[in-house]
C-alpha cells in the first residue's frame, strides 16, 4: 500500500450512513478497488502489516467525528472460536490494535466482552434473510459485563452490507442495558449508501 494507492481511497462524510437500535454506524469508505484488496489482504492472506492502513482509514476518518474524544473500549466483531483456530488470528482485533497505538494509547481494547457462540456460515453468499437467521442468537456477553454498562463501547468491522451483524451484536449489548454504543467500520456495499 503506497501513499499514492492510499490517498486515492474516497472518504464519505463524517456523519452517520445508518442507525440500528437507535445506534449510529459510521462508514468509512465504499467496499471496491483499493479498499477491496487492502481488506481481503489483511482478512484472507495473512498480511497482517496492512492492518495499519486499515487502521489509518478509520483513525483518520474517526478523529473528524465529533465523538472521537471521548474515551472509548474497542470491541472488534469476535469470529468463532474455530474459526479463528483455522485463521490464526481475528483480522479486526489487529485493526483495532493499530487504531490504538495511532491514538496515543487514549483508546482500550476488549476481546472478551462479547463472543461469537454460533459457528455461523460465511455471510457473503447468503440474501439478508438467510443473513438475519444465520445470525440469531450468535453472540453472547461474558460473565462480568456489568462492568461495561457505564462505558462508551466502539464496534469495529470492516464490511457492512445488510447489517445482520451489526444488528445482532446491538441487540446482544442492549438486551443487558450496555446501551453507549457506536459502530465504526472501514467500508460499506454501495447499496448501504444514503
């Protein structure tokens, strides 16, 4: 990734592009050319130094949202824990660590917080009622979640297409009244776009 492929990445406006739960989501950019492969790099092909760019997109795009200096606990969409064995690592986790050292360290990391307790099947193939049902009852919050209800908690992810995710995991965290949540994530499908 050069500075030259980079600065070509366009940037939407920092407001939100959608609200789910009454939670805003935030977008970075669109899933296509540049954006496309700089995720498929760091999520499939083990280029995990390319996580600082995707990084950088978000960090840079975040501080220009006027949330971006309340302290806030990232928690990185969790993948099952079988998937994550066959993957080796959760490329939002690696994300979310370049996001905090590019902010001073001002951000904390939370890998435990929610797990994903359903193997669900990659979402990528399936229509958004396959999406909904592959999804249900995916997530689960860990025992001490209490110790969250009064924190800011930012979701990172790094697709947004029909938003079942996003719509599970805030179901998850509002069904144990952790309601102070924003959703950030790098890009978006073009039919999400308003």
């Amino acid at each position: 990734m050069c500075d030259n492929c980079f600065n070509k990445i366009p940037i939407f406006k920092f407001k939100p592009i959608k609200k789910i739960n009454n939670i805003n989501i935030f977008c970075v950019t669109l899933y296509k050319d540049e954006t496309q492969k700089l995720i498929r790099a760091v999520k499939y092909h083990n280029k995990k130094d390319m996580a600082y760019y995707q990084a950088k997109l978000m960090y840079d795009y975040w501080i220009k949202v006027n949330h971006s200096d309340n302290e806030f606990v990232i928690v990185p969409v969790p993948m099952h824990e079988s998937r994550k064995k066959e993957r080796s690592y959760n490329h939002m986790e690696l994300v979310a660590q370049e996001f905090i050292k590019l902010s001073g360290e001002n951000y904390k990391i939370e890998t435990d917080l929610i797990k994903r307790i359903k193997n669900t099947k990659p979402q990528y193939k399936l229509s958004k009622k396959e999406r909904e049902e592959n999804l249900k009852d995916a997530f689960a919050l860990c025992e001490n979640y209490q110790n969250f209800q009064n924190k800011k908690i930012l979701i990172f992810d790094d697709i947004f297409t029909t938003g079942s995710t996003m719509n599970e995991m805030i179901k998850t965290f509002q069904n144990k009244n952790i309601n102070d949540l924003y959703v950030l994530i790098t890009s978006c499908s073009k039919y999400n776009v308003s």
